[in-house]
C-alpha cells in the first residue's frame, strides 16, 4: 500500500506551488552561493525543489526509498559516533558496514543526511528535515566531545583519528576519508536544502581539521595517502568554497587531485585497466567541479576524456560498468559476465558526472547515456518488494539480482541507493535564459518561477512511445522549448503543438526546438517510435544485446532455486547455492537476422518472444529493469548451426569427462567444509580463503598451502584442481607433490566461469604410498590459486 503522505504530499505541492529554500543542485546555483563560477553554464539544471514526479514508476520507487529512510533509527545511526566520542548510547548499532568493528562505519550517517536534505526539498515533507535537524544536533555535540576527548578539534567519525594516521603512513585501513566525504557532503546538503546553519558550522570545523592534518604533510606524502579510496573530498572543499569564499577550502580541494590519475587523463591517455573504479569517479566530479570554479582548461579535459572512456567504451548495455568493482581491458567484455559486474555507486557517480558535462556542453549523447543508465541501471537497482537495493546489478547468464537487507547490510551502494531514488528529479530539466530543455521522458513537472511557468509532463514512457507536455503560463511568454530527440529514434519524430504538426528538421541525438509564445494550457504531443536494435561486446560481434528503444531487454529465466536467503543479504548472487538454469543462446545463419526472429507478444508492452531462434528452447524477452524476483540473461551468444553443433559435442564431452573424474576420484578436498579441510591436513603461510559464486576457494599471497591427499599406490595417478582466474597481481605457482616440483602453473583471466585442470603425477611420488603431500607455493610478489577443488583420480582406468 503507498503511504497517504507523500501521494498527497505531492499533489498539494502541485496545486500550492511551495518551494523549499533554493538549494544546491549539483552547480550550488542560488542564494547559499557567495563565490560564482567562472565558466559560464549553457544549461542550468532546475533545482530539485523545483520538480516533483507524478505518477509513474520513478514516484514509486521514491516512495519505497521514502519509507525505508524514514523506517531507520537516529540513535543507532548514531551509536558509533558516540562510542567513539565517549558519550554513552543505549542503542543497538546497526549491523554490516555499519558494525562496531568494521572500519568504515560512519558511511551512511552522510548519506542518510543528503538523502533527508533530497527528500525534504522533493516533498516538503517536515519529518525529514527533523530527521536531518536532529543529527546535525547530535554530530554538533559529537564534535564537542571528541576534541574534549583528545582528538584533534574538528575532527568528526565513528571512528578514531588512529584511522587517518594509517591511511598517512599508507598503513591497511579502509578509506577514512571515503567515509568523512560523506559526512561533509550530507552536512553541506542539509545546510542548503533545510537552511540549517549549524550544519554549515560543524562542516566548517571538519575543513579546518582536513587543513591541520594535510599542511602536516609533503607534497609527496599527501599523494602517496590519496592511493587509497577518498571519495570525493575535492569536491566537497571546492562546493564549501563556493560557499564560503574562503580561498583555503579551494587550495584544500586541490590538495586531493590526484595526479597520478589526473595527468594520463589530462593527455587523452587511458589508465583505467585493473584500477578500483568507484574510487576514481568521485575524483573526477571533482575535478569537474574545479573547472567550474577556477576555469583551468586542465580540468576538463580529464572530465571529458574520462566521461567518453567510461560511458562509451567501458560500459555495459545497462550502463554500469566494473566486474568485481575494477575495470579492466576492453578486450575482455564478453568474458566479464560475472556475479559481480556494474557496482551500482559508480553508476550513481557517472550520472553526477554526466549532469556537470551536459551544463557545460547540452548534447544529446549525455542525455542518451543518462536515460540509458537511469532505466535500465539505478531503477533496476531496487527491489520494487521491499525498498532494498543492489550492490551490484550481475550480468552472468542465468544470474538475479540480490538486495540489502534493512539493518544488516549499508553497503556503500545502500548510502547511494538513499540517495538515487531522491535524485530522480535532477536531471529531467534544465534551462538557460531563454530555453527549457526536456532532457528525459519522465511524468513530472517543473516550475519556472521567473518566467511564471509550470510545465507539466504525463507519460507512460516506455511502455508507449509518447510524451505530453502542458503549459501553465501566468501570462505569454516567449521560451525555445528544447526536447531532446534520443539517438535511438532512428524511426524519426512525430511533434503536434496544440494538435497542429510540427516540421521536424533536428536529427536523432540532437534536440528539437519549438521557439514560440506559449499560452496557458498550450500543449506539445512527441512521439519517437521505439524499434528492436541490437548491440554487440566490443570484442565479440557474435555476444548480443537487444533493445527496445533505450530499453535493454532480458531474457525470463524463470524462479528456479530464488529462496529468500539467497535474494537478500548477499552483495553478489551465490550461483553455486542454487540449482543450475539452462541459458539458452540464439542459433541463425547470420547475427543480422536475429532481429527478425524476435516477435512482440500481443498485449503486452516491451515483451518479446524469439521464433526459430533459441536453443534448447525459445525464450521471453522483458525489460531488464522489470526482473527482479527473476533469473536472466542479458547478453546472448550467437552460433552458427554448423557452430552450435560442435559447441553441443564440447559441453557433452567436458561433461562426460566431469563425471569420469568423480566416478575415479580416489580422495578430494571439499573446499566448503572446513572439516575435509582439516581431515586433509591442511598447512599454509600467508594462506586466505574466500568465495565466489557460493564456492569456497583457497590461496596465497607469497606463500603457500597444502593437503595430504590418498592416491593409489600401485597404479598411475592425476592431480585434478579446478581453478578461477583473476586480475590484479600475478597468480603463478609450481605445485609441489611429496617435495617435488611436478607443474608451473599461471591463471589467466577466466572470470565466468570454474575449469579444471590436470597434471599426471610421476609414478614414483606414489608407488607404494597410501597418501601424499600436495602443495601450491606462489612465485615471489604472485598468488597461489584460487584453488576451488584439490582431487586425485586413478589414471586411465577402474578406480580400486
């Protein structure tokens, strides 16, 4: 059931036209601003007080993330915060990121703040800006106190200043400042959207704090210390200069651009591959930010460069981007369909990026990505059951997405998430002094309060291909209306102005204008009709996506093995928890004719059905952002028949060889227990373990582990591992069998899936042996594994 409030909240602002204090947007227009930009802006975005959703599933998933925000309780919240400041707390601390002993905790007090701020200024609701009020009161105290307590004055977390001495001396810590951007940001958001100057105070006193620790260091040592994930610390110091006009919170913004990143970037160079992607977005927004501020040409560039490799080159067709939170080389997309692709922060940071670049530069190509993103990435984010949200949106055949649970996850994509479903109104709408441009299809309405205009939108967009506008004007006004004509329109534009056709001159990926006089109750009806297109992997023509209009449609795969505990808790799906699905791949003499294969089902919107294309069955198609209690592929591999003839015979012969191995397996390791791990005489140095999928895997960073494993002592033996390559450093290691070195083995990138491989043991390591020692010793500066399976199995016959 929707809450009476905010449907009703939202109506009433319609007809009241009530506006909160003008706030920030992502450019701090407006009065709270003392220090302009000095890059004048082509396109100004309305600010979020300024529009306000209407009935559609944008309001609803506002509405969820409402009533989740306003479900959490300020004092636990809190609860670390005052344990670190000695004060007492009575509450229960929240659980996963936000636990007692997990260094990041703190994160979502910031989050929670500006989604509070984004929430009160989109609804006028006052019980979030009491929410708000009320912790930037409880952190005021909280600063107090720690300065009381011996910390440095200013300083404001959860945790101990201990924290940032590590992260200087470039010690293991989680991200400190990650973390402390958050605060500074939520404080900053409040003291914008809810005219609370105390926020504005106790932020000013954690900049001074910033100043003390790095005037502390050299040059050298503060760059060294920004190696670590800082979120985005240059932005936030230079949106508090252009609040403040203090010249030393620009001077501390640019202390955290990060130039080992920044001059590659600055050349047009890309050195992107293996790199943390979250931790580099938030960088560039602020070196975005910065160039608005300062005019330094130098700091465009790297947005701009970044912006295109990431948005055109390294993304997903959902629009996300990063397996296992890393980019990585262009030439591996199709093998980069894993449990953990398209981390949905960096998409929540990519979409503030791509608002700064579009003020500067209003292209049709950011508004495309923008829609692209925001449909098929953030909406698909959140679970329309209950709220919660996606740390990652999976693209492995056969995955499903799995959410947070209320009180016992804050990922770092649970703060965002807060935040997402509060934004959806920043982007839809921008202006310039004689310009409204329409960047999204989106039922809403903004209000131009200085030219007296209310523009109203009503859609159903994507589920038709139409949109109406509506003007309330309170008296003629002269504006060049601009509606953006999306890339994928290549069907072309119908535009009826009061019912009259319009001539349509602009081609896709630019923006149509209509300059004229607009009157009260003049309407503009567009259609842009969608069409079936496909879009292939950058390094593999024959691995599709298809969409429909700017929709990425999936594959149903139905509800096989989604129990409860797998949907919600865990960051990534556990494929290996679950019964295997069958994905089925498209089967045509050419790519080109799989279009044609793909049949809409009658009566229901954006719903497809493949004909004579899928094998071993056919298989429905629906809106990617629509599957969340489902399981699906998004991208389709497509074989020849002569092709898939012989992928048939391979999987029928890897499987035969499969169950071969188990049926002469005389002793294996069960990774997953750590019984048999016991009962098999592990040892090892520098030894960790993990999972992937749901299966457990061991190795070693210089260092080794080890089994004891039963063989056959009279008869030829082989070692079988199952193995999963990775990024980042080296994994090569020599395996060792009773002190002998028998193979060298270096796992390349295999990320989709489990392999196996096998190694003949010399008769002589076994002869006459009940049992031998297997080790795996990394190479100096590599990894050992990751070892998911350890067996040995009788060679070439009947197992005894």
């Amino acid at each position: 059931m929707k809450p009476k409030w905010i449907g009703f909240g939202l109506a009433l602002l319609a007809l009241c036209g009530w506006s909160a204090p003008r706030g920030t947007g992502m450019f701090l227009q407006g009065r709270k601003v003392t220090v302009p930009n000095k890059v004048p802006l082509k396109a100004i975005p309305f600010d979020v007080t300024e529009v306000h959703l209407l009935e559609g599933p944008f309001r609803d998933a506002m509405e969820r993330d409402a009533r989740y925000i306003l479900s959490l309780d300020v004092d636990r919240l809190l609860h670390n915060f005052r344990v670190n400041a000695g004060l007492p707390s009575s509450a229960r601390p929240y659980g996963g990121w936000e636990a007692p002993e997990v260094e990041l905790r703190g994160h979502t007090v910031g989050h929670y703040l500006t989604a509070c701020a984004l929430m009160y200024a989109g609804t006028g609701d006052e019980r979030f800006k009491a929410r708000a009020n009320q912790l930037v009161a409880e952190l005021a105290r909280i600063q107090e106190a720690l300065e009381r307590r011996g910390f440095n004055r200013g300083y404001l977390s959860a945790f101990p200043e201990e924290f940032i001495d590590r992260v200087e001396a470039r010690q293991r810590v989680w991200a400190p400042y990650y973390t402390l951007h958050k605060i500074m940001a939520g404080l900053l958001d409040v003291y914008v959207y809810c005219d609370n100057a105390q926020a504005l105070d106790v932020l000013i006193k954690m900049a001074d704090w910033v100043k003390f620790r790095m005037d502390r260091l050299t040059r050298e040592q503060q760059q060294n210390m920004l190696e670590t994930e800082y979120g985005g610390m240059n932005e936030v110091l230079a949106n508090l200069y252009a609040v403040t006009g203090n010249p030393e919170h620009l001077r501390l913004a640019r202390l955290f651009d990060h130039h080992r990143l920044f001059e590659p970037l600055s050349r047009g160079e890309d050195p992107l591959d293996g790199l943390h992607a979250n931790t580099q977005i938030p960088k560039i927004i602020g070196a975005a930010r910065e160039y608005e501020l300062t005019g330094e040409k130098w700091y465009a560039d790297i947005a701009t460069f970044f912006w295109r490799r990431v948005a055109l080159h390294r993304s997903y067709v959902i629009g996300g981007h990063s397996d296992g939170e890393r980019f990585f080389p262009i030439s591996q997309f199709s093998r980069r369909l894993g449990p953990a692709t398209a981390e949905t922060c960096n998409t929540y940071n990519m979409l503030k990026l791509t608002r700064h670049l579009f003020g500067w530069e209003p292209k049709g190509e950011y508004m495309d990505f923008y829609e692209r993103a925001l449909f098929n990435h953030i909406l698909a984010s959140q679970d329309p059951a209950t709220g919660m949200m996606c740390y990652y949106v999976p693209l492995r055949p056969g995955a499903f997405r799995t959410y947070s649970t209320p009180e016992n996850s804050f990922w770092c994509c649970v703060g965002t998430g807060m935040e997402n479903h509060a934004r959806y109104g920043e982007a839809i709408y921008f202006r310039d002094d004689r310009s409204l441009y329409v960047n999204l299809f989106l039922a809403s309405e903004v209000r131009w309060s200085e030219k007296g205009i209310r523009l109203e939108q009503r859609t159903r967009f994507p589920e038709e291909d139409r949109t109406r506008l509506t003007f309330h004007v309170e008296r003629p006004v002269r504006l060049a209306l601009k509606i953006r004509y999306p890339g994928w329109a290549v069907s072309g534009a119908q535009v009826l102005v009061n019912g009259q056709r319009e001539s349509v001159t602009a081609t896709p990926g630019s923006y149509i204008t209509i300059e004229r006089e607009w009157r009260d109750g003049d309407t503009v009806e567009v259609r842009f009709p969608m069409s079936l297109r496909v879009e292939a992997m950058p390094d593999d023509p024959t691995m599709i996506a298809l969409l429909y209009g700017p929709i990425v449609l999936a594959g149903d795969l139905g509800t096989e093995g989604l129990v409860e505990s797998e949907r919600y808790g865990p960051s990534a799906p556990r494929i290996g928890r679950v019964r295997p699905v069958d994905v089925p791949v498209f089967v045509t003499a050419d790519v080109k004719d799989v279009l044609a294969k793909v049949k809409p089902v009658a009566g229901t919107p954006l719903t497809f059905r493949t004909e004579g294309l899928g094998q071993p069955r056919e298989v429905t198609l629906a809106p990617f952002y629509k599957l969340h209690d489902r399981r699906y592929t998004v991208y389709w591999k497509v074989y020849t028949p002569a092709e898939w003839e012989r992928r048939k015979a391979e999987i029928a012969a890897r499987e035969a060889r499969r169950r071969e191995i188990e049926r002469l397996t005389i002793d294996a390791v069960d990774l997953n227990d750590p019984q048999s791990e016991q009962a098999h005489r592990f040892q090892g140095e520098n030894a960790n373990e993990g999972y992937f999928e749901g299966r457990r895997w061991r190795a070693a960073r210089n260092g080794w582990f080890s089994y004891e494993l039963k063989v056959a002592p009279d008869r030829p033996v082989l070692l079988v591992c199952t193995y999963r390559g990775s990024e980042g450093p080296p994994r090569v290691f020599d395996i060792f069998v009773e002190g002998e070195k028998i193979a060298t083995e270096r796992l390349e990138i295999h990320p989709t899936e489990l392999f196996d491989k096998e190694y003949p043991i010399p008769e002589r390591l076994t002869r006459g042996k009940e049992r031998i020692v297997v080790k795996f010793q990394a190479h100096p500066n590599a990894i050992a594994g990751a070892v998911f399976d350890v067996r040995t199995v009788a060679q070439g016959g009947q197992r005894e």
